[in-house]
C-alpha cells in the first residue's frame, strides 16, 4: 500500500453563489497534497482546481464551476492571497501552506 502523500493546509473560500455547489459552504480548509501526483510537480491552482472537482465539489452540475476541459467556467474571479490570480500566474501559480485561494462568481441570474 503505498503511504499517504504529503500534503499541506489550504485556505479555499466560495462567494457569490458558488457554496451552493461544495455542501452551502463558503469558507474550507483543505489538506492539498505538496506534489501533483499525475506529474509530480509542485501543486498550482490549476491542480487545486481538479482536486476540488474531485474530491469537495457535491452538486451533478459541475459546468457551474468548471468546463469540459477542467478549466474554470469563465466568470469567475480568483483571489489568491487577496491578489488577482492573472497577476500570479493563473493555474500555473504554485500554491504555499496556509495560502488562501478565493473564487467569486460574477454571473447572477436574473
């Protein structure tokens, strides 16, 4: 059995309607594995994003969050560290232990 791999904690927030689709909860603290186990590089947004999918996100209609190809469904901000993730590099920004990651959905129905 192979051992659990290292992980670190990470800060993730859901805002503007987007709780609704991980258990009506806006703020979790993740335990993010250090390494990306497909490829073994340092973890990034973009496999912060596919390991919620997999792992946090409850709702059947994954499309609110995420395209087809596992990107972000467009409209939707993210915050890492309280910075624009366009700044930091967007999916390719690695993460650190005790980051914080915030996604706000700008669509509203109406």
């Amino acid at each position: 059995m192979a051992p659990e791999p290292e992980t670190m904690p990470i800060s993730v927030d859901f805002l503007g309607g987007l709780d609704t689709l991980f258990s009506n909860t806006t703020s979790h603290t993740i335990s993010l594995p250090l390494l990306n186990p497909s490829d073994s590089s340092p973890a990034n947004v973009g496999f912060l994003i596919s390991y919620l999918v997999k792992h946090h996100l409850k709702h059947p209609r994954t499309e609110f969050f995420v395209q087809g190809d596992g990107h972000l469904t467009p409209g939707i901000l993210v915050l890492i560290n309280e910075a624009d993730w366009e700044l930091e590099g967007e999916e390719e920004c690695e993460l650190k232990a005790g980051d914080k990651v915030v996604f706000v959905s700008t669509m509203h129905g109406g």
